[in-house]
C-alpha cells in the first residue's frame, strides 16, 4: 500500500465544534491528534512491511530473519500500542469503561471538520483501517505458516527418531514408542 497522506497533512484547522463529552473543540482536537495519528499510520506501514518480511523468511526457512522479524514486530507492536493510546487521548476516548461513549471518533471529527481539511482526516482515518486489516491478514497468515512449518520439523523429527528407534515400528498413536532397548546376546562361556 502506498501512503497518499503524507502530501496532504491531517487537518490542524477546524470549525469551532466542540463534543459535550468532553468539550473539546474539533479544531483542538485535530492538532493534539496530528502527531500520534501521523506516526500510527507509519508504524502500522512498518509493520506490514515486518510482516510481509517474516512471511518470506518462514517461506525460505531463514532462521535469522524470522528472529529478525520477531524482535521488530515486537518493538512495532509496544509502539502501536503506545501511539494508539495517545490517539485516544487526544480524540478524548481515555475513559476506562468501553462501553461508555465518550469523545470524537476520526469520523465524527472529520465531519466537525468539514472542507478538504476534514477530507484529509476521513482518508487517512479510512488508510489506517486499511492498514489494519492488512496486518490482521499478515498476521494470520504468518502464524498459519509458522504452524505448518512446525508441523512439517515434527514429522521430520519423527522420521528421525523411527530410523534411530531400536524396533523401528510405530505405537498405537501413530508415532515411533521408544521404550527401552531389547537386550538380547548369547552366552558364550563354557
């Protein structure tokens, strides 16, 4: 996905709407949430590219770059939390109970909003929720693979362990049972 909003910045300007939840004015509201919402868009671009990254490398069974992967989805993911949270702040929507409706939505913003100004917001709040849904398909997608990737070392490691078994036969379960070792020799003394 290409990012079409860093030409067109998210609004700083706005009409002096304010929401009774929190009696912020929209014009506020937008410049306090420019900043982190800016910066989730591109940490969430980071992201899917992470993403996108550790799916090649579990397709190449590249040990390095999906620990690579892992450890920068991780970092990602503290900063995607923490940007998130700082969205909700400033759009007013910190109240700890989710199921009150306090503060602005980017939606009810950008309509307080109006003009290109509001445009600009409904179109990178509509890139985020591409982003988002791209990253839920990345992720699913990199944890299907990682499952049939464990799966296939499984039955290698099982393949193994019937050639090193002592009887080389499977149990019950299907798998090689490994039990102790028939010992059996002839005496040879006289």
């Amino acid at each position: 996905m290409q990012n079409t909003h860093r030409k067109t910045p998210i609004p700083m300007h706005a009409r002096e709407s304010t929401t009774p939840s929190t009696g912020a004015s929209a014009a506020d509201v937008a410049r306090d949430l420019a900043g982190p919402l800016t910066a989730l868009i591109e940490r969430y671009e980071s992201f899917v590219k992470t993403l996108e990254t550790h799916r090649a490398a579990i397709s190449k069974a590249d040990a390095r770059a999906i620990d690579d992967a892992i450890a920068r989805e991780g970092e990602l993911l503290e900063e995607l939390l923490r940007l998130d949270a700082a969205c909700r702040d400033a759009l007013g929507q910190n109240d700890p109970d989710p199921s009150a409706a306090s503060g602005w939505t980017l939606t009810r913003l950008a309509q307080a909003i109006g003009g290109e100004d509001g445009q600009r917001l409904s179109e990178a709040s509509a890139y985020l929720k591409a982003l988002t849904s791209r990253a839920e398909i990345l992720q699913r997608s990199v944890r299907e693979a990682s499952a049939a990737m464990a799966s296939h070392i499984d039955g290698l490691v099982r393949q193994v362990a019937q050639r090193l078994s002592h009887a080389g036969t499977y149990g019950a379960g299907g798998r090689v049972e490994v039990k102790a070792p028939v010992v059996s020799g002839l005496d040879v003394r006289l």
